[in-house]
C-alpha cells in the first residue's frame, strides 16, 4: 500500500471520502458505489469515524472490504476524544495487523455538555501513540475558515502549524470557493510550514444536509450557491445537478492554482463523483 506522504512528494494526489452505511440499504449503495468508483484508480480512499468512536466496528468493517476486496488504498479516519489509550492502542494495532499504512488523526469532538472522559484531548496525542506503534503516514484536518472551536482566526492557525510540523499532510473540511484555503496555505507559508495541505470538495445530495454540514463545520456558502440551492431544494436530479456544476467549478479552480491533491467527498455515491471526473477529464488517464 502506498504511503500518502510518499504520493505527495511525487505527484498530485485525487482521493474519494466515504461514511460507514447507517443501515441495509446505505451499505448496499456504499458498496456499488465503491465498484463503480475503483476504474477511477484514485490515489487513496478514506473512511470517516463517528464523534466518541460511534462507528468503530463500521468503519473497520468498510477499511477492511476497501482493502482487501478492492484495488483502492485506504485510509481510516480515527477520533480520540472519548477513548482510553488503551482503545487507541487496540485500534492502531488492528490496522496495522490489516496492513494499513496511512491514518488521518483526529481530535474529535465531545458533547456539547462536555461530559466526555477519555486520555485524549488533542489530535497531535493521537499522532505520539500512531508514531510509537507503527511506521505510519499520518494526517491530520485542516479548517481554512478556522475550527468552530477555536477562539479565533490566528490561534487556529497556530494550533494547525503546530499539527502540521509533526503530520506528514493534511484534508481540509470541504469549502465552496478556493479564496479561503489558499489565503490559509499562505498564512501557514508565512509561518514556515510546507507540509501539503490537500483540499476537499464536497458533492452534496440535498439541501438540508449541505447546510447543515457547513453550519457545523463553519464552511461558508456563498449568496450565489445560497440561492441555487433554494431553487433546486426537492428535485434530487437537479441537486445532484448543481453538485456536480459546483463542484466542477470549484476542483478546476483549486488545480489550476496548483494544489497538491484534491479529496471528494463522496457521500457514498457515485453518479457525481463519475460526472466530475468527466467533466475535467480526470482519473487513470490524467
């Protein structure tokens, strides 16, 4: 299995994003997205890991069948807030067993009450356990509008140089325009970080859940976006429409500003994911 990190030193990496199903029918879907997905040869596949762990035996379930059933490297996404190092230790060992080289570490978030116990605190603890058990290639989230969490602009920033000097890349949360994400590779530029920051685009499948996405993850939509989606709300053609629209817009943009990857977010189809590829001629002969 290739090594991110080592991709991104050579060439410019495209990957697809992936949920563990919520039921029968999610899961038989993932799964013929994933055969209509794999011609598309991308460079990795990732496999996102519910707030507190509340999809760990899914998520290893689906890094398994990506794995060993597919040709498409993959990389699980692991949270610590909540788990005991122990846990952490157990997950990070399992994965290694499987062969699995890269890692997305991840914070996580607690409840909103705060009540959450665990060992864990920060991304960058997750980073000391996965380099202490296994050579892997790790990365961790970026936020170019800045973490919800996070008091302000500059102290998000600080905190992501600080991930980034011990990370071997980073994914950042989806955005709708390329303006937010260089302006932060320039300001972590100006901070002496080089590690490569990978941008992900999202192909959204409904109103509701893109705005709902971006007001949790602080991901703004513009008035334009705004307001195609008020006109396409209900109509899953023309949702899926406008997906592929912007996000054909979007990923043109961010490569011709000379990006060192591209990461989709799937939601576990394909038709769009198919579309934009087409529609800028990516994938195996790129």
């Amino acid at each position: 299995m290739p090594k991110i990190g080592d991709l991104l030193r050579a060439k410019r990496t495209l990957s697809l994003e992936f949920s563990p199903p919520r039921d029968e029918i999610a899961e038989r879907n993932l799964r013929k997205a994933l055969i209509a997905l794999e011609p598309l040869q991308p460079d990795f596949t990732s496999v996102t890991y519910g707030a507190l762990g509340s999809t760990r035996e899914k998520t290893w379930e689906i890094v398994q069948h990506i794995h060993h059933d597919t040709s498409m490297p993959v990389m699980p996404h692991l949270t610590c807030v909540g788990h005991t190092r122990a846990q952490i230790e157990e997950i990070i060992g399992d994965y290694r067993e499987l062969g699995i080289e890269n890692l997305l570490c991840l914070g996580g978030d607690p409840p909103a009450d705060g009540s959450v116990e665990g060992d864990f605190l920060y991304a960058s603890e997750l980073i000391d356990v996965a380099r202490s058990l296994g050579d892997f290639s790790i990365g961790v989230a970026a936020f170019p509008e800045g973490h919800p969490r996070s008091p302000d602009l500059a102290t998000d920033r600080r905190h992501l140089a600080a991930k980034l000097r011990v990370a071997d890349f980073a994914i950042t949360q989806f955005g709708f325009e390329p303006g937010p994400y260089l302006r932060m590779v320039e300001e972590l530029a100006a901070m002496g970080i080089e590690t490569p920051v990978i941008p992900s685009v999202m192909l959204f499948r409904n109103v509701e859940g893109v705005r709902r996405m971006s007001a949790l993850n602080g991901a703004t939509i513009p008035d334009a976006l705004n307001e195609a989606l008020d006109r396409v709300d209900g109509d899953a053609a023309a949702v899926r429409e406008l997906a592929v629209e912007w996000g054909t817009r979007l990923t043109s943009s961010l490569l011709e500003a000379g990006v060192p990857g591209i990461h989709f977010y799937t939601l576990g189809a394909s038709r769009a994911t198919l579309a934009v590829y087409a529609n800028l001629g990516l994938g195996p002969t790129a």
